[in-house]
C-alpha cells in the first residue's frame, strides 16, 4: 500500500494537500486542471521535490526523505529521459546499474526486456535511429528491468498519436497486472485515464482528492473538474 499520510507540498502561493492510500497494484490517474500540481505531486513521490511536511509509506516503510535512486519506484516522463549518445542496450543497462557495466546474465534480461517491448533486434540502435513509439517502448523496457513496485507517468506517450497511444498505454496495463505494480499515471486526457486506471485522483482547488472510481468521477465531474473537461 502506499500511503500519502497528511501530506503538504507549499511553494510560495501554492499549496496542495494529500491524505490517503492507495492499495498495491492499483492503476490510478492523476488528473485536474492545469497548474492544479499533477507533475509537482509526482516529483515529491519521486523525491526531487521535497514535501513541507506529512510522510510517504510504502507497504508500512517511509521513504519521505530517501534519496530518488532509493525510492522502490520508477518514472517515466515525456522526453523519456533516453541518452541519445548510447545505444538502447547501454541505456537499459543504465536500469541495471547506474554505471552501466552489466554482465552476461543482465545481457539476457536486457534482451528479455526489448523483446517483451518489441523491440528485439533494435538493441545496437541509438535512440535517434528509433520512432518515437519505439524510444516510449524503450524507455518502458528500461522501467521494467528496474523492477521497481511502482511505477510513475508523467505523460509519457503525450506525444504519440491515438493509435500508438493506445498501443502503450494498452502493455502498460499488461506489464503492471503480471508484475503486480502500482501506477500512477498523471494524465491531461480522461480518454487515457478511462484505459488504464479504474481509479483516479482529482487535484483541484489545493486538494489532492483520495482515489475515486475512474468512469463515476468522468461520467458525472464535480464543478471544478467538468469546467476543466469542457
């Protein structure tokens, strides 16, 4: 499970509090009105930014004011955070090691990996020779090989087109049910949320809102969250 426990996030005139749990292997949404704090949530999930008070709990362990290398989670942003300089297996095996240096045995989970993607073969490519749906796959690949138990989104496919989109949010949701992993998916588009989180948190008006079902809260929005849909 992981816990939010009267958690306060204040910087200069925004404020947002968050007080509630979500239960392991949940997929949940992130999603609210622009400068409502979805990214800013995420990052002090992830540790980049720090909370001005409350805790974070991961099954019954606080994890507040451990490094972001630490933390038993990963994320994926929108730019995919890809070395354009290195190959796809040497940035996978940045998710081995923050080095690099793998052996023998991690070669084969790396393969494993870009199969289970979809890239087998694309291995010696560089970032750059890839699509954009492969580098989303291949950032994927490297989330899965952290084996973390949570996994963070921040719009990370944004930028595909409807199909491909799909298409990923689609192994997203197939990964995290065989690995049993927590997602947490920040999201400007509801059709997103309704694929692949049953539940979603509403940010609105300084409040983090605990988790609610997914189509109930899209089907029929409170005032703040239908003004932002339109």
């Amino acid at each position: 499970m992981l816990t939010l426990d009267k958690l306060t996030i204040q910087q200069d005139d925004f404020r947002l509090e968050a007080d509630f749990s979500i239960a392991a292997g949940s997929r949940v949404a992130i999603i609210g009105p622009s400068g409502a704090g979805k990214s800013t949530l995420l990052s002090v999930i992830a540790g980049f930014l720090a909370p001005t008070q409350g805790h974070l709990i991961w099954e019954g362990t606080e994890f507040t004011r451990t490094d972001p290398g630490a933390r038993p989670l990963s994320i994926l942003f929108q730019d995919q955070n890809l070395f354009p300089h290195l190959s796809v297996t040497r940035n996978l095996a940045l998710g081995l090691n923050p080095r690099g240096k793998i052996d023998a045995p991690d070669r084969t989970r790396i393969e494993t990996a870009l199969i289970r993607a979809g890239l087998e073969g694309m291995g010696a490519r560089k970032p750059g020779q890839l699509s954009g749906g492969q580098q989303s796959r291949a950032a994927l690949a490297r989330t899965l090989l952290r084996a973390r138990p949570i996994l963070l989104l921040d719009e990370p496919f944004a930028a595909l087109g409807p199909a491909l989109k799909a298409e990923m949010l689609a192994l997203v949701a197939q990964i995290a049910r065989e690995q049993g992993m927590t997602v947490l998916m920040v999201s400007h588009d509801p059709d997103d949320a309704r694929a692949l989180c049953p539940q979603t948190i509403l940010l609105a008006e300084g409040r983090a809102h605990p988790p609610r079902d997914t189509h109930a809260l899209l089907d029929d929005p409170p005032p703040e969250l239908k003004a932002y849909l339109g």
